[in-house]
C-alpha cells in the first residue's frame, strides 16, 4: 500500500495557515497489526533503498524534522529509520548554541554536520530555529553579537530566510536532496502528552517548567512557522506539514515520503567491469580450491 503523501506538501509561495492544516486526518491503517505491517513494509524498503545508496555513492539526503514540544521527532526518528544500517545514517541534534557556535554565522554549526555522500543526515531541529525560537525570542538574537546595523534590520528574517534558501539550492545543485517536516500537533494533544510525562515516572526527565512556559507563547510559534514554512518550501527542498496527533499515522506518512525520495533517484548499483569480473573469477578459483 502506498500513502497519499502529495496534500501534505507545502507548494512553493503557498499561504500557509497552519489553522487550516489538520493536525489529525483518517488513519491510513486499520488496526494496529495493519500500521505495523505496513509501516515494516516501508522499512524494508528503505532499508534496501538506502543501501543502493551507500553503494551508489553519488547522493546524500538531508532530512530535517522540526516541531513543537512533544509532536514527536524522536520516537519519529527512531521508529521509521530503525531498519537502516547505522555505518549510513547520521542524526544530529541541535540545542542550544555554544559560545564557539555564536561566534560564526548562523547556519555555521549546521553546514559542518551535513551528510556525506550515500548518507541520510537527519537534524533533529535545525538552522530554522535561527526564525522560529530566536524570533519568539529576541534575547537569544541579541547574544549572536552580530553588528547594531544588522540585527535591527527590519529585514533579518527575510534575509536569514533568503541565506537558507540559498544553502539548500547549493546543496541541492551538489547532489545532496532536501525533505523537510514539520510535525504538525494540536495545542490540546501536547496538553495530554504532558500530563502523561508528568504521570510517567520513566517519562519525567523529559518535561519541565520550560515547557510550560513555551507552551504558553503558542501564537506566536504558529506565526513563526507559518513564516517560515512560506518562504521557504520549495520545489527543490520542500516542507511537508505532517499530521501528528496520531503518531503512527505520521510515522507511515514520513517514510512514505523518504522511500518515494529515494525512488525518484533512479539509482543503480556500480557495474563490474570486464577487467573486475575476471579477478573475480580468478579470486573464486582459488577460494574453491582453498
């Protein structure tokens, strides 16, 4: 069964309100033997596909995943990916900027973490904080120390927004193709995935006063993002705005998307040559009589 992915994608210069997106849609399983089929499904090939990768060596994928607090990136990661072979695969994620990152330029940190070729590189959050979180929070511009005359410009985040868009035409332009997520959830779903971190003692570590505080600055998130996924979903690097009130719905409606990348390659693995084919045969002649 292959997942309708194609409404979730956010068209170049579309208006983007995140009210109208739905954080929930009809679940592409049945029952949970059903998602778990057809989520093992997609693993298989994904894992297969990002073999034909590694060997191809030609490709790298960048996979960025941003949300807000509880959405899901995580157990995202670690479900739809879990069938890939690690020695292929790179996640990083990004916190808080250290002192040596705040002195270079903002995409600095996240440029020396890209994916080699015939890997997936996966950001766990990413150089888009740089207009979600540091525009919801001024503070965190003025520790950058950028010049007076440039951090209160009235066009910082259009400009941050053009240096990104750049960036991902570069890379694509290098062989290194872009998909990027946003897990879309609803404010009363993160209200209930709270209150089970707090009810979950095994759960507890991840929830704190923070939160609460981010949670209460929702608007202004949806602002940031609705900017941000507008300016710059493109047809090279688009943003998929990815339903997830239902974790395993969102989980079978990402690794559709992945695999369906990854097809669009049209990849082969590396012909033998005549001259290679023959030591081959000479190397298999001499195991048998071994």
């Amino acid at each position: 069964m292959k997942i309708p992915t194609e409404q979730f994608r956010v068209k170049p210069k579309d208006e983007v309100e995140l009210k109208k997106r739905p954080t929930s849609v009809p679940p592409f399983y049945d029952s949970k033997e059903q998602y778990q089929e057809l989520l093992t499904e997609q693993i298989e090939r994904l894992s297969a596909l990002q073999a034909l990768l590694y060997a191809n060596n030609s490709w790298s994928i960048l996979l960025i995943f941003q949300a807000m607090d509880a959405a899901g990136k995580d157990s995202m990661i670690k479900h739809v990916l879990s069938g890939v072979n690690p020695q292929g695969c790179e996640v990083y994620s990004f916190k808080h900027p250290s002192t040596e990152e705040l002195d270079h330029d903002f995409l600095w940190r996240s440029i020396r973490r890209l994916p080699e070729r015939g890997r997936i590189g996966i950001f766990n959050r990413s150089y888009y904080e740089e207009a979600l979180i540091v525009r919801v929070h001024p503070e965190i511009l003025a520790a950058e120390n950028l010049p007076d005359e440039l951090s209160s410009r009235k066009s910082i985040w259009r400009d941050r927004f053009r240096s990104m868009n750049d960036l991902e035409a570069h890379l694509t332009r290098n062989g290194t193709r872009i998909i990027k997520f946003f897990l879309h959830i609803s404010k009363e779903e993160q209200r209930k995935r709270f209150l089970e971190r707090i009810d979950n003692p095994e759960k507890n570590w991840k929830f704190n006063q923070d939160d609460i505080e981010e949670r209460k600055l929702w608007k202004r998130y949806m602002r940031a993002y609705e900017g941000c996924l507008r300016a710059t979903s493109s047809k090279e690097a688009p943003w998929y705005v990815v339903p997830a009130d239902d974790k395993k719905n969102a989980r079978l409606i990402v690794a559709q998307v992945v695999v369906n990348l990854l097809e669009e390659l049209k990849m082969d693995y590396p012909e033998t040559s005549g001259e290679k084919q023959r030591e081959l045969l000479a190397i298999r002649e001499q195991l048998m009589k071994s």
